[in-house]
C-alpha cells in the first residue's frame, strides 16, 4: 500500500491551504504563514509526533517551500531520510492527468489502464482530496475531477 501505517507524510502548506485539499493521510503543519514553520517543526521534533529516526515524505504546492523545510529537517533536525515529491501537488496533478505517460492502448473509456500498465491510475486511486489552492491565479485547482 502506498499509504502506510505511521508514515510521516508532511504537507508543508498553510492551514488555509491544507484545509482545502491534502493526500490522505498526511499530517498538515496547520501554520498561519510559512515564517511559522521552524516553530511548528522544532516543536513536533520535541514532542516525539516527528521521528528523525524514520524517512519523512513532505510536499507544498510545487516544490519550492518542501526545498527549504527538507534542509532545515536535514540541517537542524537531524533527520537522514527526507523525500519531497517533484513539483508538488501541480506535479501531482500533471502526471495524473497526463495522457501520453507509457500508454499502451491497455486503456478503459476513463483512460484508466488496465493493471497500471501505463503508470496512470484511474481517479478512484488517486490519493489526492479536494482542492488546491493556487497562489499566482488566486483560485482553485481541483485535482480531482478532470475532463476525459
């Protein structure tokens, strides 16, 4: 399973940002503003809810607040494993939604290959809820429901 018991699954957005979408289960840093998060981080550390002993998986939007919070979990926190994933929840949503990744014909009338034998997932697999919240348009990006 791709979601496993006791993962450490980081959503490193805000709490407005978080409380619209976010993969399943994964452990919301629910800060104001990102200047919140070193705190929000440190004191998690402290109270044993991160383990630097075990990998940690975080994501943001597109990647670039996972650069600096997987160095400071590295640098301050001392943690070895630190998995961001590429481009964010819109690397996400491109890799789902992209048709030509490896397709093989094996496809239903959803384009939902046929034992994953393109490397898409139909939209029951994905593990995405809700909405993402795009900062430079000001609006919302839903992950979920795409047009075939």
């Amino acid at each position: 399973s791709v979601v496993q018991k006791n993962m450490q699954l980081l959503d490193c957005r805000n709490k407005y940002e978080s409380d619209e979408g976010s993969f399943v289960s994964a452990q919301p840093l629910n800060t104001q503003t990102f200047s919140d998060t070193w705190s929000v981080l440190d004191s998690q550390v402290k109270s044993q809810s991160l383990d630097p002993s075990k990998p940690v998986y975080i994501f943001c939007t597109g990647g670039i607040r996972c650069v600096k919070v997987g160095a400071y979990l590295k640098q301050h926190l001392g943690f070895d494993d630190v998995r961001s994933l590429k481009h964010g929840i819109i690397g996400y949503d491109r890799w789902r939604s992209d048709d030509s990744i490896g397709s093989t014909g094996a496809e239903d009338e959803d384009g939902c290959s046929a034992n994953g034998a393109n490397n898409k997932p139909c939209e029951k697999d994905s593990l995405w809820t809700g909405d993402n919240f795009l900062f430079d348009k000001r609006r919302f990006s839903d992950t979920t429901d795409k047009e075939s």
